[in-house]
C-alpha cells in the first residue's frame, strides 16, 4: 500500500496571517473526506501554497498555556475562567507564531511503512501528502493507519460483522 491508497483528499487549510480564533473555527468544522467532523491539526500553506507549517490543537493549547506558568506547580490552585480568559486574550494571535515549522512529509508513491516509521520515530499524528510538484495533496492520519493495520490483521469476515 502506498501513501496515496491511504491519504484524505487536502480540502481544508490555514494561512500564516490567519488567526487563532480563525483557526479553531476551521479545526472544529473542518471535512475529513466527504463528512465535516473537525480535525486535530491542519497544514499551514503560503500564498503560493508551498507547505510552511502545521497547526494542531496540541499548539493551541499551548499558546493559550503562558511559558511562564510551567515554573510553577499549579496543581494546588483553582484559577476558574483563567483559561477562557488567556482563550480570548490571544485568539488575534497569527498562526505563524504558534505553528510548528517542522513538518515531516511523504510524496504520493512512499510507501505505508515508510509513514509509520515517520509517525512512529516523530511522535506525529497526522502526515501530509506531497505531489511531484511539492504540494499538499492529502493528509495520512494514525487513525487510518491503524484501521488499515486492523484490516489486514483481521480476516474480512471477522472485521466486517463484528464491532
């Protein structure tokens, strides 16, 4: 199998000059394949739609979390609406300053394993697809993988009559 067998059609994206606030609304409506489901990270393209980045809620998370506050043990505070307040104080943040600019990739004809082993030694969730042009044509998610693992570990009959 190879990394196109497996890939999700790219439909939705960000921008470096998009906002946080733009970019939970996308994560939270986004399409994975024909269905709006919402998604766990999303690649960041530029104007000319070269791959600059990717922005997950993982990246969210953190720039809502101040760096500051991992010196302290919070484990013993209750600050009720702290977050809701710091959501709200950094949702005109651009997600340039938050996107991770590491991304790993694979081109359309890779094979399956060679994703794994990317997703595997990167601790990564989620993998886009390049074509021979370098652009991003889809997405390799670990659900996926992990179901197409499922599939061939499982006999067809046992896979599709039980849940």
């Amino acid at each position: 199998m190879k990394a196109k067998d497996l890939m999700i059609p790219i439909q939705d994206y960000l921008s470096p000059d998009n906002t946080l606030k733009e970019a939970v609304n996308l994560l939270r409506i986004a399409k994975k394949g024909e269905e709006k489901v919402g998604v766990k990270g999303l690649p960041v393209l530029n104007k000319n739609g070269k791959l600059v980045g990717m922005v997950s809620m993982t990246d969210i998370l953190k720039a809502v979390h101040p760096s500051y506050m991992d010196l302290m043990n919070l484990s013993n505070f209750t600050w009720d609406g702290m977050v809701e307040s710091l959501a709200k104080s950094v949702a005109d943040k651009k997600i340039e300053t938050v996107m991770s600019k590491e991304v790993f990739t694979v081109k359309e004809d890779d094979p399956l394993m060679e994703c794994v082993d990317l997703m595997i030694k990167n601790n990564i969730r989620r993998l886009p697809v390049i074509d021979r042009e370098g652009r991003v044509v889809g997405m390799i998610y670990e659900r996926d993988v992990f179901f197409a693992i499922v599939k061939a570990m499982l006999d067809d009959e046992y896979y599709f009559t039980n849940p």
